[in-house]
C-alpha cells in the first residue's frame, strides 16, 4: 500500500501578502501622486486638534495618551474580570498580561525587598502606561489621518480630494505639487489650490505618539523623582533629608564635613538631573524612531517599512523597560539610605 503524500497549498494568507505588496508598490511608484506618500514635517511641540475643555485646549498627545488610559483601564478590568471569575489557569491574553506582572513583580522585589509591595504600583504602572502608548501608536492611520492645515514649516503640498460624503470632503496631499510659503500669497513658485482651508498643506494627525510629546517624559519624570523623596521620607523620617543639607558635617567636622556638605548640595543638584536625564532619554528615541519610519517609509514605502516597526515595537519595550527599572531602582534606594551611617 501506497500512502498519499498531502499536496502543497499556497496558502490564502500568501496571496493576502502579495496582493497588498502589490497594491502598495502600484501606490507608492506607479499609481496618482494622490497615493504616494510623503514625509510629514517635523515639528516638536504637539498639535492642537480643536478640542477644548473650558479654555483648555487639548493637543493631539493628549489623545494620544487619554487613548493609552482607556487601553489601560480595559485591560485592568478585564483582568479584574478574570480574577473574579475564579478561573485558576490563564490562556490568551490574561496569560500574557500574567507573565507581564510576574516579570515586573520579580525585578521589583529583586530591587526592594519588603518594600516591594509598597513601590510596585508606582513604577509598574509607569511601564504599562509607556508601554501601551508606544504600541497603539504603532497602529496605521495613528500618526497620519487628521486635519489638513498650512505648513509651519515654510512647505507644504497642494490638496487633493479622495472622495466625498454628503458634506463631508475628504482630502490629501498631493506629491507631486509641492507649493511653499510664498507661494500661498502669489510670490513663489508651485501650484495653487481651490481648497480654502490652505495652500502649502500638511496633516496634523488627530492622534500623536505620547512619548513623542516633551510634556508626558517630562510629567512621568518628575513623578518618579517626587515618589522618589516621598518614600525615602517614608522609609526613613525627616532625617532622611539630611543626606542633601548635612549642616551638623559642616559645623563640626572640620574639613571633611565641608567635603560632606558639598557632597549632599551635588546630591540634590543630582534629583534634578535625574528629571533630565528620565525626560529625554525616553523624548529622544521615542521620537527618533517616529521620524525614521516616517522617512524611510516615504522613501522606501514597500518592503523595508515592516521590519522597521517590528525594531520599533522591540525598542519601544526596551524604553518602557529601562524608564521602569530606573524607576524602581532610585525609588527603592532611597528607602535604604543612610543605614550605614546610621549605625
């Protein structure tokens, strides 16, 4: 007897691939200037969106991080959910978010010991926060659907509509019309527009990366460093201060209390270092790793984007990773000083 060997089939998933490789090569070469893309300008300080709370205007991070917290609040229920449930065994997701929290809780106690309890919610909370906002940015669309509106830059590209619905216009940017600033008043070279909204267009997104933000690494920042004296008061007392303003060394230790006091004023000129260095550690490669996909995917837009977001998405955890151990470590130090001298 014979045994029939299982015909190879190209599988449905392989066809999906090609098919969207080849949309995306006619898209980004061959088809309508309207499809190609182009690289977005660079611009540090979030957008507004047009949104207001009072007189309080709310930037498109802000959304971007609101979006990241309800993310957040989802997935605590969700686990909420499946503790009340009674189920013992985890599967899927809860048993990813499971080997999360028990990776999170070892470097914790590894860092505080019987303090682990106490500084665990701070610094996991922080992973999870930075860690979400880096990923959800990475979904299409996130940082390129939005408003279009006149270049702060000095350039722009001339606005094309995609298609209509009812009142509703929905517009682009066209490639292939690249008009500047003086342009737009009639001076400069480049193509006009029948839009009125602008001339030298470009898109403000309606969802901006988090991180990407100084205002969010700077707040998480100075959270840390704040907890940071916090739970070293906690820990300690009062007298945990004394480390930074060693008045009796200089009182009545000669020389060496002098050194001493010196010693404690670069310890405190050191807290405030440490919100520089959480703030733009964290600021610099979030946003640098934006602005290297965007200009590698309007220059090579098929093929060498994907593996750019998967060394994205690796770099990402590393950021949120390196934010938190950081974060633990100078937290759970602080409850320990002094001991030494102390005794």
């Amino acid at each position: 007897m014979s045994e029939e060997k299982p015909k190879k089939r190209f599988g449905v998933k392989r066809w999906i691939i090609l098919a969207l490789i080849g949309v995306g090569i006619y898209a980004a070469f061959m088809g309508p200037s309207i499809f190609k893309p182009v690289s977005p300008p660079v611009i540090l300080a979030a957008e507004p969106t047009g949104l207001h709370i009072g007189s309080f205007q709310i930037s498109n991070s802000m959304l971007a991080t609101f979006l990241a917290d309800l993310v957040l609040i989802l997935m605590a229920y969700g686990a909420f959910r499946f503790v009340k449930g009674g189920k013992l065994v985890p599967s899927g997701f809860y048993n990813a978010f499971e080997a999360i929290f028990e990776f999170l809780w070892n470097s914790v106690e590894g860092s505080a010991g019987k303090w682990a309890k106490r500084i665990f919610p701070i610094p996991a909370t922080i992973f999870l926060l930075i860690f979400v906002a880096n990923m959800i940015k990475m979904v299409p669309g996130f940082e390129s659907i939005g408003l279009l509106e006149q270049s702060p830059t000095g350039s722009g590209y001339a606005p094309a509509t995609l298609f209509t619905i009812g009142s509703l216009e929905v517009m682009t940017v066209d490639k292939s019309k690249p008009v500047t600033v003086a342009a737009t008043t009639g001076e400069g070279t480049g193509e006009g527009s029948t839009a009125e909204a602008c001339t030298a267009c470009v898109v403000i997104p309606f969802f901006r990366g988090s991180a990407t933000d100084l205002n969010f690494p700077l707040a998480l920042a100075l959270i840390t460093v704040i907890l940071t004296q916090v739970y070293g008061a906690w820990a300690i007392g009062p007298g945990y201060f004394s480390k930074y303003f060693q008045v009796k060394q200089l009182v009545s230790g000669g020389l060496f209390g002098l050194i001493n006091f010196a010693v404690g004023i670069l310890e405190a000129i050191l807290e405030f270092a440490k919100i520089l260095s959480f703030t733009f550690r964290l600021f610099g490669n979030i946003f640098a790793g934006v602005l290297l996909l965007s200009i590698i995917g309007a220059l090579v837009a098929v093929a060498i984007p994907p593996f750019l977001y998967l060394f994205e998405v690796f770099f990402g955890t590393i950021q949120a990773y390196v934010f938190f151990l950081l974060a633990t470590v100078f937290i759970s130090s602080a409850t320990i000083a002094h001991i030494g001298e102390h005794h």
